[in-house]
C-alpha cells in the first residue's frame, strides 16, 4: 500500500496527469518533468508524514536530477509497455534507475517528511481485493539483473529463455485470472483504504462507503448487470488485463503462478546465469499474491493495478539480491 501510494501521491499532486513509473512492491519510482518538481517535492514530503503515522512505515524518498545520473556515467531511458487501451506502464534501462535508489539509500538527494499530521492526496487509491491463492502451486517473485553491462546480448538470451518457462502456464504465469478476482464482503483491506483516503473523524464514514460500493459491485457481479454504469465483471477483467505482473526496471521484475516444476527450472535458469556471469538475481516463494490498484473512476476502464507477493515478494527477492552482491 505504500509503494502504490508513491505513484498514486505525485500522479494526483501534478493534476492526475500520465507519468512514467515502476512499482516496486515496497517502493516505486516515478520520472518527473522539472516543472512538477516543488508539487512532488510537497507530496513526498507528506507522504513520509502519512506513512510513519498511519502505516508505522519508515518511507525514505528522493528527488534524483537526470542530469546527476548521467553526470555518473548512468543513464535512463523509458518505453511504453501498452497492456490495453489507455493503460500503459513504464519500462527502464540504462542503470540509472538503480544508481538512484542506491544514492537515496546512502543519504543524497533526501526530501525531509513535513510536519506531523500531513497527508497527501492519495484519492484513488484502493485496496479492495483480497489475496489471491496460488492457482498452479506458488507464486514466485523474481528479481534479476545483469552482472555486467558488456553482457546485455547474454541476460536478454536469459530472460526470454525465463519468459518461455513461464509460457508453458495458465495465462503465462499471471497471478490473476483472466476473468478477474472475486470481490469479497468486506474487503481485507478495508482499514489501509480507509486510512489513504479520510482523515482521522472521517474514516467510519469511508469504510461504510468502501462496503456500500464492494456490496454493489457484488450484487452487480452476481446479477451479470451494471448497476449506476458500473459493470462489475468487465471490471473484473480489465483488473486481470491491467495488472503490472511483468515489468523492466534496470533488471527484469516478476511475480508469477507458476508449479513447483517451473518454479524449480527458473531457479536453475537463474542459477545458471549466475555462476556464468550474466546475472544476479533475488527469488522468493509465497502462497497468495496482493493486489493494489489506482482507480481514478470506476466507470473508465483506465484503472491499474499492482501486483506483489503476499509473503515478501519483491522486498524479500531484493534481499536476496543485495546479499549475493555483498
């Protein structure tokens, strides 16, 4: 819920306005025009604020000048991976994105929290499905990278050798089915939503809101009929079709359904790719995956919705990844 509320705080503090951006399960990272930069500057600082209060998170954020990083010799440069109409999620490469992660972590470029009891805007964004079992037999989140940049023609080999595995499963490894998740009454997250989206005095009305609104979309479900133009199980699956499962951030980022066979023959690929240089790579299992969604309205299909191991899943791959690089 926090790394989505990265995305869902600057996207709202620059008018809602398309950004590049790449969630990273307990983060994210988002591309900003110069222009935006005092509005999400603010938003951040807010959020850190909403976090350790709210959440009892530490949030570290940053604002990284491009021109810092190509000064150090790295780059960044995006593309557009459209997963439907109106829906399209970043990709990165050059190492840029990672040289400013690890510059953040060291102390630079740090936007202090603001002031006790700052919230940023976080309308839109939701937390109204509940874990998702594994349907082939665990859900598994990958991290890998390459080792060296002469060796980029090696790991692209390694990662379409990953995505062929994962052809061999139900909807290529997608953590959500194709129809959709079902909406459940009450949502789990009732309390993280209702705590994004109302102050303090406020939230016993959102959460009756939040269960008014899951209740209708259920019954909208079940009667296969929209109800106030909102058509549940097109929503369903448009939740299936914008989900960011696959996703490039100076390395290849997955969380996916898949056997314990596959899952075994990804672990060897990586391994493989390890011991020959091409890259270093973070895998954890778990059971269920989570999904956090940004709504701007219910009735547009421009929904997006993020996908994270309910054990861990990106952080705890991370770990492993930084350990093998110590």
């Amino acid at each position: 819920m926090a790394g989505a509320a990265v995305i869902s705080a600057i996207r709202n503090a620059v008018g809602g306005r398309e950004l590049p951006f790449v969630f990273g399960g307990d983060g994210a990272l988002v591309a900003l025009a110069p222009a935006d930069h005092d509005a999400a500057r603010a938003a951040l600082a807010e959020l850190q604020t909403w976090a350790r209060e709210e959440l009892a998170l530490g949030l570290r954020t940053a604002l990284v000048p491009v021109a810092e990083i190509r000064a150090a010799g790295q780059d960044v440069r995006a593309a557009k991976f459209r997963v439907a109409p109106g829906v399209s999620y970043a990709m990165f490469s050059g190492g840029g994105a990672d040289w400013a992660e690890r510059e953040m972590k060291a102390g630079r470029f740090i936007v202090p929290p603001a002031p006790p009891g700052a919230r940023p805007d976080l309308t839109g964004l939701n937390c109204r499905w509940n874990a998702l079992r594994a349907r082939n037999g665990t859900i598994v989140s990958i991290i890998a990278v390459p080792r060296d940049a002469d060796r980029t023609a090696d790991f692209e080999r390694l990662v379409a050798e990953l995505l062929a595995l994962l052809g061999d499963q139900d909807g290529g490894g997608h953590p959500v089915p194709s129809a959709g998740p079902r909406f459940a009454w009450p949502p789990e997250g009732i309390g993280y939503e209702a705590r994004a989206t109302a102050r303090p005095g406020r939230r016993l009305f959102a959460r009756a809101l939040i269960l008014y609104m899951v209740g209708l979309a259920k019954l909208s479900d079940s009667g296969n009929r929209p109800i106030g133009g909102f058509d549940a199980r097109r929503y369903r699956s448009d939740t299936a079709r914008n989900s960011d499962f696959r996703k490039f951030d100076d390395g290849l980022k997955l969380t996916v359904d898949v056997s314990e066979a596959v899952c075994g023959e990804i672990e060897a690929l990586l391994r493989h790719g390890s011991l020959e240089g091409t890259c270093r790579y973070g895998i954890h299992r778990q059971d269920d995956a989570l999904v956090t969604c940004i709504v701007p309205s219910f009735k547009e299909r421009n929904h997006m919705h993020f996908i994270d191991g309910a054990g861990g899943g990106y952080a705890m791959a991370a770990a492993m990844l930084k350990a093998s690089a110590d």
